[in-house]
C-alpha cells in the first residue's frame, strides 16, 4: 500500500438525495492511490447511490468530491469517464445484443487511446479473463452470469483506468465464480496498480480483498478501518457475517 | 426446444384425439355463432324488433371451424413440435447461408439492372422508383428505431421537411435539384435536432407519442401556413431534376438532342431510378461506415443500455441528436426526391400512414439489419402491389401476410446482426467453443 500525500479520491460531506428522500447524509470517504476499498452495509444503505454521485447522477446535493485534487463535484457524467476513473455499475448491464468484441471496444471507444495501447489492454482483459476470450465472437446476452461480471469488468478496463468502481461484481454468482473475480481485482491491484472502490454485499469477501474498509448505515459511514480490523468487531459479524459465513 | 414443447404436441397424435380437438372447437364456435350469426335482428318499420333465424349459415360457419381445426392440426403435426433445428435440414441450413452471402450482391446487380431488362415496362418501373424510394426511407428510419432504438413514429415529418424545402426553393428561387438536395438533408437534419431536444429524456412508449405528435404538427402547419406552403392546394410545378443541368426533356438543349438520339419519356423515368437507386445507396454505404465508428456503436449501445452507456464517458446527448439528426437527413433527402419526381407536393401525402408503413417496414426487415429492411420494403410495396388484383380484400390478405410472417420470423426477416468490431485470429476459435454450449 503506497501512501501518497493527497488521496486519489476523497468526498467530504456529501449529500445526495432522490426527490425528497436523502441517500447520502454528509459522506466522507478518501481512497489512496493503490488501495483497494471495500464499502459495505445492507440494502439501502447508500452504497450504489455513493457510487453514482460520484459518477454525477444523482447530482451531489452538499459536499465536494476531489480526484487527484480536482473537483468534480460539477463534472457532466460522460466527462467524469474521460478522467480514467471506470465503472462497473450494478447489475453488470452489457450490452446484450452486442458481441463480447463490441462490449470491449465501447469501454475504449470514449478514451480516444491509440490502437496499440487499446490491443495491449485487450491482451490484459484476455489474460484476467481467459473466458472472454473464447466467447470473443458471441453476443454479450449468450454468456452466463459470471461471465457477464467479467465482461463488464472488462469493458470498464479498457478505458485503461486510474480508479475502477465496482458495484456489487459477486451478485449473483456461485461461490466459485465470486472467487474467481475478486482474485482477478486483487491481481489487478498488485500487478497494475489499480485503485478499486468496490460496493458489496458479501461483506466478508469484500472485507478480506480490501486494504481499508467502511461501513454505510442509513447514509452515513459508521463504521472505517482496515478489513481485517473490520472483520473483527462483533457488531460487523453480527450484521453482515453471522448465518452467511462461506468463506 | 425445451421439455414442454414436445409434452404439448404428444397428446394430439391419433384420429381420436384430432377429433375430439376439432369438435371442441366447433362446440365453441356454435357456442359463440349462435347469436351472433344465427339470430339475425333487425328494427321494423315501425320500430320493432324483427328477427329470423339463420341456421343455414351457422352450421356452415361451424363445419368450417370443424374442417378447418383439423387441417391445421395435421399441418402442426406434419410440421413437428417447435424448434428449427429439426425443422431445417442441415443441408438446407448451408444453402440458406450460401443465399444469404450472395444476396445483397445479387439483388444489387438485380436492381442495376431492372432499367435495362423492363425498359418497356413503365409500370414495373414506377414501381421500382416506389419500392426504392421506401427502401431509402427505411434505412433512413433504420439509424433511428433500429441502431439508436429511439422509437421514431412521426419520421414522414422529415419526408415532408425535404420534399417542401426542395419544392419551395425550386419554384421561388429557381435552384437547381442538386443545390436543394444537400439544402433539403440538412433542414430536414435540423428538424431533427428540433425534435430531438425536447424527447431526450424519453423513451419507449413516451417518445413514439411526442414523434407521433410531431409528425402530425408539421403536417398541420404545412396545411395552415397557406402562403408559404400553399395549404391543402399544396406545391405545384416543381422542376425536374437535370443531369448536371442538362434537361431531360423534348427541348433542343435537352438530354435526347444533345446525344443525338430519339426523345422517349422514359429516360426521365430511367434517370429518376437511377438516382434513387444512388441515393438509397448514399444511405446504405454512409449507415454502414457509421456502425463501425465509435458514433455507431454508441447508438447500439444507447439501444442496449442508457446508464451503461453514460458509465462509459457516452454523452448521450449528442448520441441521440445525431441519430435523429441523420435519420432526418436520409429522409430529407429521400423528399426531396418525392418532390421532384411527382412534381406536386402536397400535405396528404405526409399523413401518419406513410410513418407507420416505414416503421413496419424497418421492425418487419429486422430492426438494425440494411439486407431485412431492403427485402422488407420490397415485401410490403411489392406485397402491395402483388394483391391488386383481390380488391376488396387486398388489405386482409396483405395483413394476414404480415401477421403471418411475423410468427414466422418473430425478429424480422433478418434478425441478426453483423458485428462491427472482429479479431481474425479469435474468430474460429470462438465458433468451435460456441457449439460446446458451456456456462
């Protein structure tokens, strides 16, 4: 883990809100460069609606966020995507009736990178994801679930990244399958350097991939530490390990 | 395909069982007819209630719905429980797929030369001008509802946009064809835009009825706005187009004199072909280009999924107006050509039914496939035409025709679709591991 002097990402005080319900009650959360960080806490905790201002829909109602200090509270959506942060959004959403090709090349098409670094990114995706490679022809609806989530980790790879946001990638998955994408964030971290914020359920997964961890209650984070400190207190086993341990 | 499918069809083998099918459905069909057919009444001259009976009729009607459930119950079984594979033979499979690479080819060169084979036949080509000229409109509409998926119900608006921009300028200011061509697409292209903006937030159901209400006000306003456009009386003595400025007529600087050939009114009418031929090509060749570029495939994936697409850095909004921005263009163009070639513009011919005739046109062809709208236009305008001969009943058969096909081939007649990006080396692998059906 690098410590680097301001952090890649940091949101103070952020609030969100849809109509006249609040998601987002005063957030503050700050990601390094070359952290992986886990936020967790149950249905309707905020999670992905952090994830989406972040992405600028909804519009942040209070609060400042800063990328490598730059606020981008502002940013229209499609540019926050031109500033190398991807995003995997919940419920994987590829385009069905495109082929695996396709979906990849969209993740690369708004970056305007050259044709050699778009090919050596694809080479990664293929190496991460061998499956993709196999099924490169077929269209993005034929694959199964899993490979679904890889495709849309792919695809949002292929805008080569500084910060990836995942949203939930082990939902709806089979233990095995889960496994084998949180090994593949896990490689990405070490071996290129990624920094991950990823949304999740699974909050023991989650928590033992992650170098820091936060909890989310009702729009506000309650809980912030490192996994395995997170992994340790009853109340984080009470509320989200206890009865669903598979680990 | 599944379990269920071959459960369904095991029951209703043997004579007993067809029977029985085929008596039920009479037993409803008497149920049913009994009143409706059966009794007949009337209101007397002095307002009465008379009624007679027609027994005559109802047991035909029945015997019909007897006779007719057990055909179709031998069809069903003669053809087999449901599932292409068995259906189509191997060997048919590969000749389908030998057709369908030389298709395209083959009606091009088709096309090329229907002048050439019917040069006589004036009808056949009216009716190739007509048929063509519904193909470049269903390509234009085919960026909109098939690429971009933005259901587009008012599309004869920029059909109407192009044919008055040309007919306006062509009678005051005296430009020629070839000067209000361009002029036509991009009015007609900025109408589009005018349409887009305030529909972007719309999908689906919501923006066929705003484009459905657009349509329906550009018509409107080309019949009330009668010193511009003339009102109902519409635009009359529209130019022919020119060969680069030589005109194809009876004239001593005309097309005919120059060559030093016999006048015949036909070449205006092999010219006119020609050029909707090129244009309709204009469009083919541009929309294929574009789905290869980033612009395309952002208009697939606007079709796919929205939130992805803007997860993605997509500015949706300009993906939208530029779809409807060349969908209007094509379709600017494709009036302007309507307008020179009948002359005479005027508001009825831009009603909705021209909207919806493209519409199923573009779903009938196969949203997103060029080959299916092509075919499809030929289908429906052809199909038109093929039926004249039934009168009355033209539309029925032609609407039983359509209901029929599109159980046939519920995604168009060409439902898939090419992919724009490819990997040489990954291509015949993948087809291998496609067959083992994992995951």
């Amino acid at each position: 883990m690098t410590s680097a002097p301001t952090p890649l990402l940091a949101i103070r005080g952020l609030r969100a809100a849809y109509g006249k319900i609040e998601a987002l009650k005063g957030v503050d959360v700050e990601i390094n460069a070359g952290e992986i960080v886990a936020l967790i806490g149950a249905n309707g905790a905020g999670k992905s609606t952090l994830m989406m201002t972040i992405f600028g829909k909804p519009r942040a109602r209070a609060g400042r966020i800063l990328y490598d200090g730059r606020d981008i509270t502002g940013v229209p959506t499609h540019e926050i995507a031109h500033l190398r942060i991807a995003q995997s959004p919940e419920g994987r959403r590829i385009f069905p009736r495109m082929s695996v090709a396709e979906n990849l090349q969209m993740g690369a098409d708004s970056t305007g990178c050259t044709d050699a670094e778009r090919e050596a990114m694809l080479q990664r995706v293929f190496t991460l994801f061998p499956r993709l490679k196999e099924r490169y022809a077929q269209r993005g609806g034929t694959l199964s679930g899993g490979e679904q989530q890889m495709l849309a980790i792919g695809r949002a790879l292929m805008s080569r990244p500084r910060l990836l946001l995942l949203d939930e990638p082990s939902l709806g998955l089979a233990p095995l399958i889960a496994r084998q994408i949180f090994d593949a964030i896990r490689t990405l971290n070490r071996q290129d350097g990624l920094t991950v914020l990823i949304v999740e359920q699974n909050a023991n997964h989650a928590l033992k991939l992650a170098h820091r961890g936060y909890v989310m209650v009702n729009g506000l984070i309650t809980l912030a530490g490192t996994g395995s400190e997170l992994l340790q207190r009853p109340e984080i086993r009470a509320a989200y390990l206890e009865g669903g341990r598979h680990g | 395909m599944t379990a269920p499918s071959t459960n369904t069809a095991k029951p209703a083998t043997g004579i007993p069982a067809l029977l029985k099918t085929a008596f039920t459905n009479a037993l409803v069909a008497l149920v049913l007819f009994s009143l409706m057919v059966g009794i007949r009444t009337e209101a007397g001259s002095s307002g009465q209630l008379t009624y007679w009976t027609r027994f005559g009729e109802l047991a035909s009607l029945v015997g019909v719905v007897f006779g007719g459930s057990i055909v179709i119950e031998l069809f069903r079984q003669w053809i087999g429980p449901s599932g292409a594979e068995r259906l189509v033979p191997p060997a048919v499979h590969s000749g389908m797929a030998f057709v369908g690479r030389f298709l395209a080819p083959a009606l091009l060169i088709f096309a090329l030369l229907v002048p050439v084979i019917f040069y006589d036949q004036r009808y056949i080509l009216d009716l190739g001008i007509l048929v063509l000229t519904y193909v470049m409109l269903g390509w234009g509409l085919n960026v909109v509802v098939g690429l971009a998926g933005l259901l587009d119900l008012g599309y004869v608006a920029f059909y109407a946009v192009g044919a008055y921009s040309y007919g306006l300028i062509a009678t005051n200011f005296g430009w020629s064809f070839w000067v209000c061509l361009p002029l036509a697409g991009i009015l007609a292209a900025c109408w589009g835009v005018l349409l887009g903006f305030p529909v972007l937030r719309l999908r689906g159901d919501y923006l066929a009825i705003v484009t459905l209400a657009f349509g329906e006000i550009i018509r409107l306003v080309i019949i009330n706005w009668q010193e511009l456009t003339g009102g109902p009386n519409g635009v009359p003595g529209i130019p022919r187009p020119t060969l680069f400025g030589i005109p194809l007529d009876n004239s001593d600087d005309g097309l005919a004199a120059k060559l030093g050939i016999e006048y015949s009114s036909t070449h205006r009418i092999v010219f006119l072909f020609y050029l909707i031929l090129a244009l309709a090509l204009l469009t083919n060749w541009v929309t294929i280009r574009l789905r290869r570029l980033p612009i395309g495939r952002a208009w697939e994936a606007l079709r796919e999924d929205e939130v992805a697409c803007r997860a993605l850095g997509i500015n949706t909004t300009t993906t939208k107006l530029t779809a409807f921005a060349t969908g209007a263009m094509f379709g600017g163009f494709a009036g302007a050509f309507f307008a020179t070639r009948q002359g005479f513009i005027s508001p009825e011919s831009f009603t909705f039914q021209e909207s919806a005739l493209v519409l199923a046109i573009v779903v009938l062809g196969g949203m997103g496939s060029q080959l299916g709208v092509a075919l499809a236009a030929l289908t429906m305008i052809g199909g038109f035409e093929l039926f004249r001969g039934l009168e009355t009943y033209r539309m029925l058969v032609f609407g039983m025709a359509m209901v029929l096909i599109m159980i046939w081939r519920p995604r168009g007649l060409i439902g898939h679709r090419a992919p724009t990006v490819y990997l040489t080396k990954a291509q015949a692998i993948s087809s291998d591991l496609v067959k083992e059906g994992h995951g």
